[in-house]
C-alpha cells in the first residue's frame, strides 16, 4: 500500500494524549492518528450520505410542517401529549 505522510499542527494537550494512548496501546504515534482520522473520515461520509437521503424526502415533500412538532413539543408538558407528528 502506498502512503504519503501529512503533517499537522495540533495543541500539545492534544499531541500529549496521542502520545499517551499510543503507550497505553502500545501502537505507534502514527497509528492512533490514522485509526482517528479513519473513524473520523467514515463519520463525516455517512453525516453527508444521511444529509443527501434527507434532501430527497424533502424534494419529495415528506416533511412535517414546523407549527405540527411546535405542537406536539408543547403537548410533552401536559397530561395528555399529542401524537408525534408525521
């Protein structure tokens, strides 16, 4: 597998746990970065894979009108809460 090294400057709290969990782990400074930015990378992927699928329930008109969850949010406080809308 080819590699290519980054570089970045990050707060030295920051560095200082990288270095402590790589100890702990016993794996490598390096390791624990490209595991973080791996994890963070697949969480940023799916938030816009998430958003697209939302954008399309909107052009498609399945949305629920702000006045219909004020409602339902309001009705939480009483005896009887309302139906979460759809």
């Amino acid at each position: 597998m080819e590699t290519k090294v980054l570089t970045a400057h990050v707060p030295l709290s920051l560095a200082q746990k990288v270095d402590q969990l790589a100890s702990r782990l016993e794996r490598s400074r390096g390791w624990i970065v490209k595991q973080a930015l791996t994890a963070w990378i697949d969480q940023e992927e799916e938030r816009r894979r998430l958003t697209l699928e939302a954008l399309v329930d909107v052009d498609d008109g399945n949305v629920v009108d702000h006045q219909s969850v004020q409602a339902w949010a309001d009705s939480l406080d009483g005896d009887a809460p309302i139906s979460l809308p759809r």
